[in-house]
C-alpha cells in the first residue's frame, strides 16, 4: 500500500467519521431545535389568540349593560311565556286609543273558549322562536282598523336607521278578512252611519315566545351574566331573587 | 549508474507544495478538526438554542394559561352579549319579513274609484305560487328557514267583493288597483250585472265583482346591524310594567 493510498484511506476514514457525527449527533439536536421553535411559534399564536379572545371578552363586558338593556327589551317584544293576559291587555289597550271594539281572541294553543275559532296553526318552534298564533276580531270603520293595524304592527319595529323600537309584543299578521259587521255595530255611538260604516275585521296574527326552557335574560342580572353574578357575593346580595333562570326576566330586571 | 539528485531535498520542485513532508496527513488532521469544530459548533447552537427556547416556550404557555383563565372568568359576558345580539338579529329579521297590512290597505282606500263599495276584503300571505282561497286562512309556513310566519318570498293576496255602479267603473277600478304601491297583479274572478239592484254590499250598484290582487312577493331582507335603542322600553321593563307599556310613540318612527 502506497503512501498515497494510505493517505486516501485516511481520509475517507475522516469523512464518515464527520458524517457519522452529523447523522448521530448534530442532525438530531438541530431537528429537535428546529422542533422546539416550531413549538414557540405555536405558544406564541397560543398566547395571541388568548390576547384576542380577552380583549374581545373585555369589550364584551364592557358591552354588558348595553346587551342587558337590549334584552330586557326584547323581552317585551318575545317573551319567554305566552303571556296571553299581557298581549290581551295591550290590544285593549289600543282599540281604546281607537274607536274599534276588540271583540274576540283566540288561540290554537289553547283550542277552547271562543266559537269563533278560526283556523290557526298549532304552536310550531322554528329556528329561533315558538311561534304562537292568534285569531282577534275587532269590529270598527275601515280607516280605524287600518290604523290598528299600523298599532298593531308598530308594537316592535325598525327604525330607517336600523334601531328597534320595542313598545310590546312582536306580532307578523298572516291574514286580515274585512267584511260588514252584521250587528251593523255594537258600538254605543248611536251615529246611523257610523254603525253601517262598521266592519269586522278578522286578523290571524303570530305571536312569538323563546323556546321552552329559555329566559329572557338567561338568569342575568343589572350586575352581571348568570355564572359571573353566582360568583359574587356582591352582586348575590344586591338581587336575592336571582336564583332561578326560568323566571320571566321582566320580574327580574325590577330589584 | 545510478542518478543521484544532489539538490537538496526541501529545494526540490514540489517539496513547497501543501503537502509538505508529510504528504497530505497534515491536511486530513486539520480538515478533521475543521470539521469536527463545526460540528461542535453547530451542535452547541442547537443545544443552546433548545434550552432557551424550551424556557420560552414555558413561559408563553403559563403566559397563555393565564390568558385563558382571565378569559374563561369573562365568558359569561361573552356568551351573554352574543346571546342579545342573536336575539336582536332575530327579532329584526321578523319585522323586516312582515308585510306592511296598513299601507297595504291605505293604499287600497286610495286607489278604489268612486262609485265602487267593496262588500268583503280577505287578505293573506301565503307560499309564492299558492293562490287564495276567499276562505283559506294563512297558515305559518312550517320548517320554514327563518322564524318568520311569512318568510320571504311569501305572497299577499286581497280578495276584494264588492259592487259597482257599472260594469265600466268595474273595469275602472281593476285598472287602479294594478296603482296600489307593490301590488303585481290584477285578476277579475267575476263581475256580475245583477237584474236587481242595490241586493249587496250596501246598494252601491248593479255590478257586484270579485276581484284579487296579488302583491310583490316579500323580499328576503338582508341581515341588518341592529341596535335596539329603546329606552322608553328599557327604562319602562325597569320599573316593571314592560307589557303595559303601549304607546304610539313608535309609529312615528315606523312610517
């Protein structure tokens, strides 16, 4: 063996020595830093989508009073119970603001009472909210029961720039039969004219109620969301009365 | 004879080369600890790289973690807030798929020429392609997608009885029907000249028809940005009479 070969020898001896090193050593140690930057990249993204879902949780309760308000008043307008009572009352109270008679109300849900049942729907749930169907008769001249109508839908409303007016229950009317009042009136005006000018108007309408086992206000209070008041004492001791979350949120919202 | 080299042996050509004396051994050890420095090196880096971003990443998750919990104490606020704005959206949504029965009828009384007394109106609003029945009552459109009971694309139907002078100021007032704001189309069902006058619908005429006017389907309303801004409402549910609270003041806003 030559001087050269011996040299070649060596030198190859050398080099997979080095590359040995590389593939035992080195290259482990650089796949596992490159393992754990991977893993700081991630902590970091970790920590920045925690930073943004407190900041968002922040604004949210910062947003708190605003939603509450909110709620409170769209409880008016979808309550979490029928309240049948409630919506009676309201109609009365807007045919007085009218020259009309609120004659009739019916229900499906409840399916008694009235003969004049007209064919409502029985109570469907739907995507959001239960619907409730109603049939009312009212009796009045065409122009009042139009009117009635516009109460009757101005109830809740959108402002042009977007706002809803909450002033009592939300109601879609389906249909509205008209027809001359056969009592030719049973106002107590005595006008002749007025009385041939009366007309019954049969209005099917849908009322709307969260589904069952939802409140208004999901057990909040003023002070806070359901779980965030049960942890504090404060706020326990500021509304006593917030212990069940089916409770109607109207009562609750009153301290 | 043998040749004899007398130069020197340091002097001969070649002997200033790299090799030197040693014929390549030198480089071979100093290529060895070259590369053995480099990957000492780099192997060191690694190390020191891990240890440090190992600690990093310790520090980004407890950092994270602390985050999270911060957050998780506000989540109720989170789920409230986005509660009321579902809710809102929703209510929305109803109002803007509900067909304006007021305007609806204004326009009706406007548009009706003299000499023409209508004996009975039945309105609805059905499924698109469904035509009215006098007596069908309007049904909330089961599995519908939105909560509506007359989502978009459900259809409003009048139809109208009543008489007329003549059979002219019949087709007088199906021409002024098609005025009606929305209204898409106008079909006669019947007109009848009757032999003996005055024998319905107040004794307006000889011609007693029938007539439906089928409106512009509703429009599937995009969702809106809502706030619901009533304070009137809000402050009324503070003081616990939400459902008694039914005022006209919301109509102004409405139309």
């Amino acid at each position: 063996m030559t001087t050269r070969d011996r040299l070649m020898l060596i030198g190859i001896v050398v080099l997979a020595v080095l590359l040995g090193m590389w593939f035992t050593t080195v290259s482990p140690e650089r796949q596992r830093a490159a393992k754990v930057t991977a893993e700081v990249e991630a902590a970091r993204q970790q920590v920045a989508t925690a930073e943004s879902e407190a900041s968002s949780a922040t604004s949210a309760r910062g947003q708190y009073s605003t939603a509450y308000a909110s709620l409170v008043s769209l409880g008016q307008a979808v309550p979490s119970s029928p309240e049948t009572p409630a919506l009676i009352y309201t109609l009365d109270r807007a045919t007085h603001s009218r020259n009309v008679q609120f004659s009739s109300i019916t229900t499906s849900a409840s399916g008694s009472g009235s003969a004049s049942a007209t064919a409502a729907t029985p109570a469907a749930a739907t995507a959001g909210f239960t619907q409730e169907p109603f049939t009312f008769v009212f009796n009045g001249s065409f122009v009042d029961l139009y009117k009635l109508l516009d109460q009757l839908e101005g109830f809740t409303l959108q402002t042009p720039s977007g706002a809803l007016h909450v002033n009592g229950r939300l109601l879609t009317i389906d249909s509205v039969s008209l027809a001359p009042n056969a009592a030719g009136g049973q106002s107590s005006s005595g006008a002749s004219k007025a009385k041939a000018n009366q007309l019954t108007a049969t209005i099917t309408a849908t009322a709307y109620v969260l589904p069952s086992g939802e409140s208004s206000l999901g057990g909040a209070t003023p002070a806070g969301p359901a779980a965030a008041a049960a942890g504090s004492s404060a706020v326990a001791t500021r509304t006593p009365s917030s212990g069940s979350t089916t409770a109607p949120a109207l009562i609750k919202a009153s301290p | 004879m043998r040749a004899v080299n007398l130069i020197p042996g340091e002097h001969r050509q070649g002997a200033g080369s790299l090799t030197g004396r040693s014929s390549g051994a030198a480089l071979i050890v100093l290529g060895m600890v070259a590369g053995l420095a480099v990957l000492v090196l780099m192997y060191g880096n690694a190390s020191h790289q891990i240890s440090s971003q190992k600690g990093q990443v310790a520090s980004l998750t407890a950092q994270a973690s602390a985050i999270q919990a911060r957050t998780g104490r506000l989540a109720p606020y989170t789920s409230f807030v986005s509660m009321a704005n579902q809710r809102t959206q929703t209510v929305a949504q109803l109002v803007q798929a509900r067909f304006d029965w007021s305007h609806a009828l204004h326009e009706l009384g406007r548009v009706l020429p003299s000499g023409t007394a209508l004996a009975t109106l039945h309105g609805t609003v059905g499924p698109a392609g469904a035509t009215a029945s006098s007596s069908a009552s309007a049904t909330p459109a089961a599995g519908a997608t939105a909560t509506s009971s007359t989502p978009a694309g459900s259809v409003p139907v009048f139809t109208l009885t009543g008489c007329a002078t003549s059979q002219a100021v019949v087709a007088q007032a199906l021409q002024r029907l098609k005025l009606m704001d929305g209204a898409g189309e106008v079909q006669l069902q019947s007109s009848t000249q009757s032999a003996a006058s005055s024998s319905s619908g107040g004794g307006c005429g000889d011609a007693s028809f029938s007539a439906q006017v089928v409106f512009e389907a509703l429009p599937a309303g995009p969702l809106p940005s809502v706030s619901t801004g009533s304070a009137g409402s809000t402050a009324a549910a503070h003081s616990g009479g939400a459902n008694e609270q039914v005022s006209a003041q919301g109509k102004a806003v409405a139309r």
